[in-house]
C-alpha cells in the first residue's frame, strides 16, 4: 500500500464529502461541505488533493467529477496511529485511560468496550 497523504482539517472536510458520495462535482461538494467557502476555495482545495493523490476526477462534459483514491477507513487508522505516537508517545493505555477520564460513559458504552477488550484477549 502506497504511503497516505498527509491532509488538513480543511482537505479533511472536503474528504469527507468525497466519502460520503462520489463522484461528485466541486458545485455539489460546496454545498454539502456546509462551511461558508467560495467556490475558489473548494476548487483549491480539491486541486491540492488531486496534487497529494488523496482524490482524482473524471471529466464528463464540460464537468470534473471527484472522488477519493484512498479509503477512509484505512485513512482514519493512519491518522490514529499518528495522533498516538505525537500526542501519547504511542502509549495507548495512557490515550485510553485519559480519554475515560475525561468523558462519562454510559453503561452500554462500557460493555461495549468491554466486549472490544475481550475479543482482544482472545
């Protein structure tokens, strides 16, 4: 697998309008990326993702249509393993154990966890 493109949180939102519905034009990912961009800043944007490989397009009549050359999911799990390593030290006990610090679970958020640390065990 070819290494992941670093994005901004700007490219990041674009990317997720991509992921949801694609191929898709820069008027249709303008208005469903609900940020009050112009139309040069989205074209910009999709232009840098094209440039970083993250999204490609098609023409189809005087239109380009965009859709996304990596998988989100594939995506999302880079930028943990990256979040972890900057932030935790790649620590991944001290990540869990601040963040259940921080935030009140309910009780099927724990047995969900619960479950996920089982099949871990396993």
């Amino acid at each position: 697998m070819k290494d992941i493109p670093q994005i901004s949180d700007s490219e990041w939102k674009i990317m997720n309008v991509l992921w949801a519905k694609s191929p898709v034009s820069a008027n249709e990912v303008m208005k469903r990326v609900a940020m009050d961009w112009k139309p040069t800043t989205v074209k910009t944007l999709l232009s840098r993702l094209v440039k970083k490989e993250a999204a490609g397009f098609q023409k189809k009549d005087r239109t380009y249509l965009y859709y996304p050359l990596i998988n989100e999911e594939e995506y999302v799990k880079a930028e943990s393993k990256t979040f972890l390593k900057k932030v935790y030290g790649g620590g991944l006990k001290a990540m869990l154990a601040n963040f259940l610090e921080m935030e009140k679970l309910t009780d099927e958020e724990i047995e969900e966890l619960r479950k996920i640390l089982d099949r871990k065990s396993e």
